[in-house]
C-alpha cells in the first residue's frame, strides 16, 4: 500500500544531506522544499567525514588560472575544460558564501586563512575548518543554518525508492519511513544522494553510500558519464575498522613520507613523489601490496609530537587502531575515496531527464575528468547546488497531481556483489577480471531482487572500464597500460549499459 504527502506536493524535493543537498536547500530559501535523508539530517554523508577542505585560488601568487590548470593536469586529459574553469573560478565566492552560512574557516593570529597544500596543487590553497575536520564543521555550521530556515521540511530517516516518470518527465518519486511507504507528487527533483564507496570491501565513505540516486537516476533515463573512473584514496588507515578511516593527504602535504616493510620509500624516484597525483600514488601502493609487502605512511620526521595538535581527528583515529602516530609509522592501504562518474549534467546541475537535477558526488560534470584533484569535491558540491537552486527557482510547479505506483522496489541490499566488485573492478583491471563482474552483475542487475540497483551501479562501471582500452587517470587496465592519442569521455543510458553487456558476454561465449 503506498500512501501520499499531499501537503509536499509540488515542492521541490531535494534527496540527500551533504554539503551538496544543504546548499541547495539553504540557496533556494525561501522557496519551499523538502529535505529526504536516509539517517539523521548531515549524517552518513561523505561531506561529513571530508579532513581535506575546500580548494579556493585566495593565497599569495595563486589565481583560477593556475587552480585550473592544476585541476586539468590531475584530470588526465579527460575533464572539459569550460566546465573545469567554471567552477574553480567560483573558489573565492563559495568561501565567502559559506562563511556567510555560518562556517568558520581557520586562520592565523593576523585573521589570514591557514591554507594547506595537497596532492597535484602548485601551491597552498585548501582551505580548512577545524583543522582536519572540515566537513564536519562545514556541515555543522549548515545544520543549524537549516534548522533556522521554515521553508525547509526535513523527512529524516527516509530512503528514496524511485523515480515516477512520464513520457520522460519527472511526475514524483516514491519514499520509505521504515515500513511505511509513500508517494511525493513533483516535477523538481534534486538528487545529492552521494558517491559509490559501499560497492566496495575498502572504501572511506559511508556503506550505505552505493550509488542510489545513479541507479534510479539511470531507471529513469538519465544518461551516465565517465562511470569507469573510481578514485582510491591512497592511504586508507589499514585496521580492521569498516569503512576504513581516511589518512588525508595533507598529512602528506605536511611531509609524511611512504615507506613499505623494508624501509624503503618506493615513490622517491616518481615525478611529485608522495604529492604525485592520486592515481599513481594508490598504483604504486598497489603494487607494493600485491608483492605481499605492507605498506606505512611515516610523519615521525616532519611532525613527531606535533602530529596531535595538526590532526588531531586522524590522531584519534589511529590511536583507536592502537597506533600512535607521533612514534611509529600508520599503516596504510587504497580504499575507494571518490566516483568521478555519475549522472551527466550541465554546469547547473541538470540532467537528461526533464525535472531532475543532479549535484555533488552522485553528478558528473567534467569538472574532475579521470582523476579528482584533491578537495575540488566540496568545492564542487557548494558551486553545483547553488547553480542547481537558481536554476530551479526559475520553475514553477506547474499542475501536479497525485502519483500512483507498483509496488516498490525492496530495500537495496548490496552485500551480494560487494565481493565481485572489490575482486573485478579494483585498482588494478583486466579483460578477464572486468568480464568476470560483468557476467556475474548483469543478470543481478536484470532482476528485481534487492541487490538489483547496487548491481546496476556495479555494472556500468564494469561496462564503461571494459569500453575504455587504456590506462587513463584512476582507471588502470594491465592490458591496456598506455594511455590513447585522443581523450573522450563516454556518456550512456542504462539500455546501452545492458546492450553492452549483453554483448561482452555473447562475445565471451564463442571466444570460450
């Protein structure tokens, strides 16, 4: 039986509590919308858990042009430029808007902004929030703003269970509150439902976080760009804690160096060396580790006792794993940190679908190409639902009438392919291991089971990688290690997904 919020009919319905969702919400204030969220508002989102900051061009000698070309060389050839220098234009004025929000950003005894320095930036230009707690305190600041602002509805504790569309347009979107289940009828949809980590064994974000909104998104129609590239962030804390807790990159920033169980520091003869894009720091680490070796980031000489007070939240967190980062290395593993593919959208945030908007992690712009640079995510978040909100607010409800519904789906349950994901769609990929997850995902993602939309996600990243024959950015096939001539990004819908596979594996059978 599915039930109706008729008194939220016609209000813009915006999915998700991260940095992304909240700045949607608070730039269409007073406009009324409705804020769904699978927990508690703010929690289980990667914007929460992010140590790095925001990058802004504001330090001394820095500018959007060199922030752009800095984004554009980790992009690995693969972002749109247009879009890239957009966005990281915008730097400075997300700072000030946020700050303005009622975020507080760390500065030094003069008043100046602490900048840090991160992975593939010239300079310092990531901007902090307590420290290595930014998103935290940046989504912290949000809440109470939120909670100030009437024209936002929050239904907490509700999970999105599909998109209502006809002849191509969004008509509403069905939702669960534990066993209940109930129908918003609107034509304005905003998904900020967060990336993809939960696919995966070792990841740093929420395991609830599988691509939720891509999947529904892609149901819908929705084209997806560039879903082959998953970024593995170096240097997970390697414990037995799930999802891994994240070593930042400012650690590295800071000097700490990478050493296997030897002694030997294994990226001194790579161009950047520690501060070497993500990519190739987490392949290298990769190979260490496939050698049966362990791997450890090192801060005793940069930092020493001064580690606490730099960091004080990953001090807290390797203390827990019963490691003292002050006087003995932190072990370290990749551990899958960022999806820069995703539902494609314009620089305001649209789709392909007509009444749905897509922001943050869950979108695809091309600001990130084949390799995010380090904090451009929250950046990101904060530019694309600002742009996402103005765009909507010059939209009306229209007519909206009650929306009626089959049965919804159940519960999305991903633990079936979780392993065949870690296995097949890792670090490193092959034809065979990038065959095998896809013969394993398409039936799963064909059926209507509750692993069907983590399968269906799974499976255009199995797809797009097994199209994409070269090495490029985070993506890394060990049969295709050059990089092509020319650079192109790929852009399709769930039936070429499905035609695709369907293909590989006849493909499969007769080479058998």
């Amino acid at each position: 039986m599915i039930g109706r919020f008729d008194d939220l009919n016609g209000k813009v319905v915006i999915v998700g509590s991260g940095l992304a969702g909240l700045m949607t919400a608070l730039t269409l204030s007073p406009q009324p919308v409705v804020l769904v969220t699978r927990g508690a508002i703010g929690e289980h989102t990667s914007s929460a858990w992010a140590q790095g900051g925001i990058a802004a061009s504001l330090g001394d000698g820095d500018n959007a042009e060199l922030h752009l070309l800095d984004t554009l060389a980790a992009g690995d050839g693969l972002c749109d430029p247009s879009v890239a220098a957009d966005i990281v234009a915008e730097g400075p004025a997300v700072i000030a808007s946020l700050e303005r929000a009622g975020v507080t950003f760390d500065r030094d005894s003069s008043g100046q902004l602490i900048l840090g320095l991160e992975a593939a930036h010239s300079c310092r230009r990531i901007v902090h929030a307590s420290g290595d707690g930014s998103g935290a305190a940046v989504v912290a600041a949000l809440l109470k703003t939120v909670a100030a602002t009437p024209s936002i509805t929050v239904l907490d504790g509700t999970e999105l269970r599909s998109l209502l569309t006809t002849d191509g347009i969004v008509r509403g979107l069905i939702v669960s509150k534990g066993s209940q289940i109930a129908a918003i009828a609107t034509n304005r949809v905003v998904l900020a439902t967060g990336g993809i980590g939960g696919l995966y064994d070792s990841t740093t974000n929420p395991t609830s976080n599988f691509g939720q909104g891509v999947a529904l998104a892609a149901r819908a129609g929705a084209v997806l760009a560039d879903m082959e590239f998953v970024q593995f962030h170096p240097t997970g804390l390697d414990s037995a804690r799930r999802p891994l807790a994240l070593v930042s990159e400012a650690v590295r920033g800071e000097g700490a160096i990478l050493v296997n169980d030897r002694g030997e520091r294994f990226m001194s003869g790579v161009a950047g060396a520690e501060l070497a894009p993500r990519d190739v720091v987490a392949r290298a680490i990769s190979a260490e580790l496939s050698k049966g070796r362990r791997v450890f980031l090192d801060a005793r000489p940069a930092l020493g006792n001064r580690f606490a007070e730099r960091f004080p939240t990953i001090d807290a967190l390797c203390h827990e794993a019963g490691i003292n980062p002050a006087a003995e290395a932190i072990p370290v593993r990749p551990a899958v940190h960022y999806h820069m593919g995703g539902i494609a959208t314009d620089v305001r945030g649209r789709s392909s679908v007509a009444g749905l908007w897509a922001v943050g992690e869950a979108a695809s712009t091309g600001l990130h190409g084949a390799n995010r640079l380090a904090s451009n995510s929250l950046l990101e978040a904060a530019v694309l639902g600002m742009r996402a909100a103005q765009d909507i607010s010059g939209t009306t409800a229209g007519v909206v009438s009650h929306v009626l519904s089959m049965s919804p789906p159940q519960a999305p349950d991903t633990s079936v392919v979780r392993g065949a994901v870690s296995l097949n769609l890792g670090v490193l990929r092959n034809r065979v291991s990038l065959q095998g997850a896809i013969r394993t995902l398409l039936p799963l993602a064909e059926g209507t089971a509750a692993c069907a939309d983590p399968a269906t996600v799974a499976l255009a990243i199995g797809v797009f990688a097994m199209l994409r024959e070269e090495s490029r950015g985070a993506h890394a096939r060990t049969d295709f290690p050059s990089k092509l001539s020319v650079a192109t990004r790929r852009f399709m819908t769930l039936a070429d997904i499905l035609d695709a596979a369907r293909t590989n594996i006849q493909s499969f059978a007769r080479s058998a």
